[in-house]
C-alpha cells in the first residue's frame, strides 16, 4: 500500500485503537432536508469535535463545514436519485470527479452498490471506475451496501454484497448489523463498519453498535441515529465510548444521561 493509501487509511481508522466513528451527513444527496438535517451546519458543527471521519456531499462539505476545521473527510461521490423515485431509488452512478475530491483534500470516497437491484451492473461498474482512481491517486474508496427497500438485509445477503465491494477494490465497506454478523465480518477480507440505519431507541442503537464490534466490525459510519437524537452531542460521545473506550451499551446509556444532564 503506498504511502499515501496508507495515510488516509490511518485518518479514517485510528491507529490507536484500530476502530473509527463516522459522522454520516450525506442524506440530502437523495433525502433533502431530512429530519435532523434541515440546518446542515449548525447540526453537524457541534458533532465534529467527536467524530473520527466527517462523511459530507461535496456541497455540504463546501456550504457548511470551514476549510480550517480539522476532521478527515469520506466523501460521498455516488448519486443519481432521489426517495421520489422508488421505482429506481439509488440508481447511482458517478457523481463527483477524482479532481474535485482531490480538491477537496479527501481521506476517502464513499460510493452506493445496489446488489440485487434491478441497476446492479451500473453501480457496480461505476464503483470500480472510481476505484480505479482511487488506487491511482492513493484515495480509498468506501462501498456503502444495501441501502434501499426489500435487500432482505440477512447475513447471506450482507455477505455477499460485501464480499462483492471487496473483491472489486473497495479498501472498506459499509453495511447494516444483522443476526450472525460475525459471517459477514469473517467473509470480507477489508474493514466493515456499520450505518446506523432509521432512527431507533438510544438503547437500541447503543447495542448494535456494541454488538457489531463485538463481532468484527471495526466502527460505525452513524447518522441519523446521531443528529436524530434527542441530544446529539450527548449521543456521538456515547457511541465514541462504544466504539474508542469499549463501552458496554449500559456505561454508555449511563454516560448519554450524564451528558444530557449537564447539558440540561
Ligand atoms: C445513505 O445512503 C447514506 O449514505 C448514509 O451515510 C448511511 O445510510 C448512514 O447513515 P444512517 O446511519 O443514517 O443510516
């Protein structure tokens, strides 16, 4: 791995721990305003000082992140619809040239496969187009996997669109905690973290993130269960907790109420 690969990787996954704590504000590239996001910098603003990787679209990175804040940034570059377009949600190609993330001084790229959709094949050659620039300029890419409607999002199911994002060059891919995830971590020879998914109870969303540690994740690429919560800053120095300092999902919930009553 060249130098450089190995630079960012090293921003995007803590050496001293071996773990990272994404902060994922991309939404709005197929959601627009989504709850949580309807003020895109004064939301996320608070988070950064928490978050390992800063997951942005290049919009939100240059409207409402300074160029002086020090955070490596997963850039979202993959896009194409929107959630008004069920028939095709996520029919994603290409959306942000190698110049522009080179511009924008990127630790990484994060780009959507849809396996088992019907435009599987575009998403998947488009991912490798970018890898291809990725391994070029030293730029890692980040697969996101299994976002959209009816995946069936099993281990079998996991497994295999993970496995699919590493043997097409992905240096880390991003998929959903399930039942058996220790599978879908032991079949895919790079580094999986896990999105947080729809908004779920504090506890809930503390014990996937536990959980899918435990089973080989190496972190957790969170958003709405962050910036949804009822006090996000409490809720992102929890997770860290989990995630940097092996928290229990209890000590976490237990430093989420401390935090919340200090913030009260
Ligand atoms: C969705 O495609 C976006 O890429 C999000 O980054 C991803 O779903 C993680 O965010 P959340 O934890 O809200 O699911």
């Amino acid at each position: 791995m060249d130098w450089g690969m190995k630079n960012r990787m090293s921003r995007i996954i803590r050496p001293e721990t071996g773990k990272t704590l994404m902060l994922a504000v991309d939404h709005g590239y197929f959601m627009g305003p989504t709850s949580g996001l309807e003020d895109l910098e004064n939301t996320l603003l608070p988070l950064l000082p928490y978050a390992d990787v800063l997951m942005p679209t290049r919009g939100g990175l240059r409207n409402c992140v300074p160029a002086e804040t020090d955070i490596p940034i997963m850039l979202r570059v993959s896009s194409g619809t929107s959630i008004l377009n069920e028939t095709h949600l996520l029919h994603e190609g290409q959306s942000v040239s190698v110049e522009d993330a080179i511009r924008l001084n990127v630790a990484g790229v994060a780009f959507s496969i849809l396996v088992g959709q019907p435009y599987e094949r575009d998403t998947i050659l488009g991912m490798s187009q970018v890898v291809d620039w990725g391994e070029r300029y030293g730029i890692p890419v980040l697969a996101v996997t299994a976002v959209g409607k009816g995946l069936g999002k099993d281990a079998r199911y996991l497994s295999l669109a993970s496995r699919m994002a590493a043997e097409l060059g992905a240096r880390i891919v991003k998929t959903y905690y399930c039942e058996d995830f220790e599978k879908v971590v032991n079949s895919c020879p790079v580094p999986i973290v896990i999105a947080g998914g729809k908004k779920m109870p504090e506890m809930d969303a503390m014990q996937m993130a536990y959980d899918a540690l435990q089973a080989g994740a190496i972190g957790v690429d969170m958003g709405r269960n962050i910036f949804q919560a009822e006090n996000p800053a409490a809720m992102i120095q929890s997770v860290r907790a989990i995630v940097h300092q092996n928290y229990t999902p209890q000590e976490a919930m237990e430093l989420l109420e401390s935090l919340k009553n200090k913030s009260e």
